[in-house]
C-alpha cells in the first residue's frame, strides 16, 4: 500500500509536468502555424489573434499544474492519514516474526526444563499469568508489562543459578542479544500452541524431570542437573533436544569433535564447553567438582 502511493504520486507529478510541457509545445506550435498560414489584412487583425492564442496556451497550462498541485497535495494527505497505520501494521507483522522465531529458540534451548508448552518440568511454569503472579506484575498494566519484559530478558541472558545456566554471550551463555529478544517475545505472547506445533513438527520429546529409584549416581546427577533436559542417553532423556545423544560416549575419539575422548577432557568440557568450543549451544553449568566427576565416571563407562 505505503509503495502504490508513492508510485502514484509519481506519475501524478511526472505526468502533470509532461502533460503541462507538452500542452505548452502545442499550443506554441500551433500559434506558429497559423502564424505562417493566415493573410492577414491589416496589421490591427494579426495582434488580437496572436493575443488570445497566447492566453489561451497559458491557461491551459496554469489549469494543468493547478490540477497537478491538487493532485499531489491529495496523495501527500491521504499517505500522512495512512501513514501511522501503516507503521502499526509494520510493527505487528514485526512481533509476529519475532514470535514465531523465539518459538523456534524456545523448543531448542529452554522447552527442555519449562515444557513444551511452558507448564514447568525442571524450571518453573512460565505461563504469562503464573509468571506475572509470582512477582507480583500485571501484564495488563504498560508499565508493568515492561518490567515483566525486563525481568524475562534479563533472566534468560543471566541465568538463575544453581540450575538454569546463562545463555546469553554477554554472560558465556550461546544466545545473542536478538535471539534472547525473540523468546521474550514468544514467553510475554503466551502462545504455547506455538512451541507445541514446532516440537511436534521436529519430532522433540522432554525427559521426564524426575529421577528414577534406585538408578546410578552419575545418571541421578545428570537428571536432576537438567542434563537429560537436552540429551537422550541409552534411551532415556530427551529426543531431538539441542544436545547430542551420549549413548556410546566411551567410544567415540572426541568429546564436541575437539577433545580426546578421556575423563580429564570430559571434566573440562563439562566446566566451560564455550571456552572448549566458542559457539557451542551447551551452557557452563553451575555444578560442583563431585557432580562433574560422577557425571564423567558414568559417561564413560563401556
């Protein structure tokens, strides 16, 4: 719409010009060739004739560009009434897009703790009404709106230690400023249906939080450190998570394709993977030197 306007106010200016141009060329030409033509009687008679022609191309032309000038000031009008809600339509289609792609980021990075559709598995329910009740925010409210905004923003790109990890770079999370936007979006739209349609379209399946009775230390800490969150291991965990699958991890060469495959490396990678590998997705973890070693002992087992 904004383009078909400009386009049209265009060819109203430049054919008003062309049009008064040529009307000019015309009536000029044609004055010439009666000019050239007539046999006038007495000089008295050739004056008057000349006169009018004259006036007459004048006209015409002052006619045009007053048709011209109405013209434009009517396009010019109807673009600034226009205007403002061509750029809330802008912005709307904007939100949309950023939406849509925190939803993707959404299902890749944090739908493995909070859910696919933000109900809460190791993190909390992050549904915008849950959310703005436990700090006491009303997202109703603009002002407030803007806190909850900031609160979000600010927890995905920091972290909430001893379990969600920074994502954001500024913190040696992998997120940069753009995508952490987008899933503050996508969290502050409440629109779960979206998260739920890309996991099922990936095909991507949450571990169960809990751990099981009775089941290995090493295999206990992952779960309940949220490992299992993002990787599958010997058929538990999540499917199709951002994480590789660590089912034969002893026999592979490499740790991330950077590391010989050894415990020390493995405690190393699971300190700081992003100062192993810049750009990984997998986030430092707040976990202690025990936990890391029970987590590398198991990981490591033939």
């Amino acid at each position: 719409m904004e383009t078909a306007l400009i386009v049209f106010a265009l060819i109203v200016i430049v054919g008003g010009l062309f049009a008064a141009i040529s009307f000019g060329l015309q009536a000029r030409r044609d004055h010439r060739t009666r000019s050239s033509s007539a046999v006038p009687t007495a000089r008295s008679e050739e004056r008057p004739s000349a006169d009018y022609d004259e006036r007459s191309g004048m006209a015409g032309i002052t006619t045009i560009g007053v048709a011209m000038a109405f013209l434009a000031i009517v396009v010019t009008a109807a673009y600034a009434v226009y205007d403002p809600f061509r750029a809330a339509d802008a912005a709307e289609r904007q939100r949309a897009i950023d939406v849509e792609r925190g939803a993707h980021s959404f299902v890749t990075y944090c739908a493995a703790c909070h859910g696919m559709e933000g109900q809460g598995l190791v993190g909390p329910n992050i549904h915008l009404g849950e959310l703005a009740k436990r700090h006491s925010l009303r997202p109703t409210d603009p002002d407030e709106r803007r806190k909850l905004e900031d609160l979000v923003n600010k927890t995905v790109t920091r972290g909430r230690p001893p379990v969600m990890p920074a994502w954001g770079l500024t913190d040696g999370g992998a997120l940069n400023h753009q995508q952490i936007n987008e899933i503050t979006m996508f969290v502050l739209s409440d629109q779960w249906s979206a998260a739920a349609a890309v996991a099922k379209e990936y095909e991507v399946k949450p571990a169960a939080a809990a751990p099981a009775a009775g089941e290995p230390e090493g295999l206990a800490a992952m779960r309940s450190n949220a490992c299992l969150a993002c990787h599958a291991l010997n058929g538990q965990g999540a499917t199709g998570g951002p994480g590789p699958d660590l089912t034969g991890l002893a026999s592979r060469p490499k740790i991330a394709g950077v590391l010989d495959t050894n415990r020390e490396n493995l405690i190393r990678w699971l300190t700081n993977p992003l100062a192993v590998k810049p750009g990984t997705t997998m986030p430092p973890l707040p976990l202690s030197d025990t936990v890391r070693e029970k987590i590398a002992d198991y990981l490591l087992q033939k």
